[in-house]
C-alpha cells in the first residue's frame, strides 16, 4: 500500500481551512495536517478528533512554519488580514503583517524537500487591471506574494494561485449587512455601488472550497507553474443576491444606493476597505477576475461539481 500523502493546511480552525480539511479528511490516501496557532483550543481538539493531525505554528516564525511543514507534500497557505486590521485600525499595518506572513509561508514551503504541490489562497492584482486607479489593502499584500512566488522558479513550479471568491457569511460585515428598519418593515442594505453590481461567490466556503482545492490537487498539470484557478459557486447581481437573502429568511428587503462619501461616513475604516472593492468590482465587472495575457482556471475546466448552492446556504445561516 502506498503511503498517505500529507496535506498540510494552514489556518485549519478558520472558514478556508476548515472547508480544505474537509475536502481530504475521510479520504485514506491522505493524511490531514492542520496547522493552528493552539491545538489545545476547543477547534484543534475537534480537528484532532476527526483523525487529523493538529501542529501548532505560528505565521510569524519562518522557524515553526518550517517545523509544521516537515515531510509535507501538498501545502495550502492562507493568510488572514483582516485580524491585524481589527487589532491595529489600519490598512497600512494589516497588509504589512499579511505580506510578512505570506513570505513566511513561501520561505517554508520552499524548503520542504518533499513538497509536489503550493496552493496559495489570493485574489486578484486591482491595481494592476485598473492600472493604479484602485488599490484594494486585503488584496494588495497577497499580490506581493504573488510575485514573490513568481520569482522563485523552483517554488513557481510547484504552485498554484487560488481566487477564493466573495463569502455568502460575508453578510456579517457591517457595509454588507441589511439592517432591520420597524418603521420600513423591512430589511435595507446600504450600498455604495449599483444594484447590478456583479459578486462572484464561493457561497458557504466552509463546504465548497474543497472540491475546488481536491480538484487543484488531482489536476497538478492544468494548475501547476503559478496558474490561477478561481474557486466560485456562481455570480449574482448584488441586488438579487439580497433579494434571495430575504427570501430563504421570508423577510422584505430593500438595496438602497448611497453616494461613496456619505457611505465612507457611515463607516469610515471598513468603507476604505470593502467600500473600494465594490467600487472596483461595479466599475470593471467580468475584468475584475482576469489576468492579462493569462487564461484563469475555472471549477468547470477542473469538473467540479456538487457545490453547495446559495439558497440553501443563506437558509442556514444565521443573521
């Protein structure tokens, strides 16, 4: 019998880890490391007791990355911004954590000798497909990564650039959800961007992303080399995407339209974050998901299929 092959995935305990162990947890031809920063947290206990393998590293120290990664085959590295950006207000300060941690996990990668197969989770470079006119800080600091990656040749051979799309539990960010008005009797969702706007969703991350990682995995020749697979359940326009929120929760809702000035004064440090990304995404629609001179991977040319839909996701999903 061959020996199992060990995936590696970092962030196991969040949204993107948790769908990625899913994906490989009950398959006997892997075995499932989950690296998190306390294995002892009721999260890795619950890891463990699934049967995988719970490491403790921490993103900042290329030393225990290294350490977690040893005799790994498959690696999937994620980083988080918005956790440096709550604890520090800033944009500036999360993209430089997240660039630091995103080289930290490049570096270990690099020097597993065992290693046949990098999944980096990061989005697209706005500021090159707008060409400066927008900056996004939660996509920016992937970007530099990105490039890093690149200019590695031995580890460019070996990866492949993961797009995880827009979350449906994103509704939990105050810009994105609908707010209950008594007086309305309905929900209403302030908007800087027009209703039209189209979002491209991975939906429930937690059950979708791992086909799409699973089918990187088993396709290395169609995705190695820093191909970019672009991991999506579908694309919805942001006022149908609403309007089927308050159907599954049998409510009304109304999206109402604001100007970027009064919506950046609702909400000043998040509208500079999220407000900008709807802004890039109303204004370049199906380009903001694009490459120049490269041919993104999608679910359909991997075959994958069986994804969690929309409506049954927003049914569970409590708001």
């Amino acid at each position: 019998m061959a020996a199992k092959k060990i995936v590696t995935i970092v962030g196991a305990t969040g949204a993107q880890g948790k769908g990625v162990v899913a994906g490989f947890i009950d398959d006997p031809a892997y075995q499932v490391r989950a690296i998190t920063r306390n294995p002892a947290s009721e999260a890795g206990k619950a890891l463990a007791a699934q049967g995988a393998e719970v490491v403790a590293a921490d993103l900042n120290d290329v030393a225990s990355i290294k350490a977690a990664f040893a005799g790994s085959h498959i690696i999937y590295g994620v980083t988080n911004f918005f956790e440096p950006f709550i604890a520090h207000q800033s944009p500036v300060k999360a993209v430089e954590v997240e660039v630091q941690q995103g080289l930290n996990l490049a570096a270990a990668a690099a020097a597993t000798p065992t290693l046949e197969h990098y999944i980096w989770s990061t989005l697209p470079n706005v500021q090159a497909i707008t060409a400066g006119k927008y900056s996004v800080p939660h996509f920016d600091g992937k970007n530099a990564v990105d490039a890093h990656i690149r200019a590695d040749p031995a580890l460019r051979a070996k990866a492949t650039f993961l797009w995880v799309t827009w979350y449906h539990s994103n509704y939990v960010f105050p810009m994105f959800t609908p707010y209950w008005i008594p007086t309305a009797g309905k929900h209403i969702q302030f908007a800087n961007y027009a209703p039209d706007t189209p979002i491209t969703t991975i939906g429930d991350v937690t059950a979708n992303v791992g086909a799409f990682v699973r089918a990187i995995v088993e396709h290395p020749a169609e995705t190695q080399g820093a191909r970019t697979v672009i991991a999506a359940q579908s694309t919805v326009g942001a006022e149908d995407l609403l309007q089927l929120w308050a159907r599954t929760k049998g409510t009304k809702a109304q999206f109402v339209r604001v100007g970027g000035e009064a919506f950046r004064e609702i909400w000043p440090l998040w509208a500079a974050e999220m407000g900008v990304m709807m802004e890039f995404w109303d204004e370049y629609r199906e380009r903001s998901w694009t490459i120049e001179g490269e041919t993104v991977v999608t679910g359909e040319d991997l075959g994958v299929v069986g994804l969690k839909g929309l409506e049954e996701s927003f049914k569970e999903f409590e708001l």
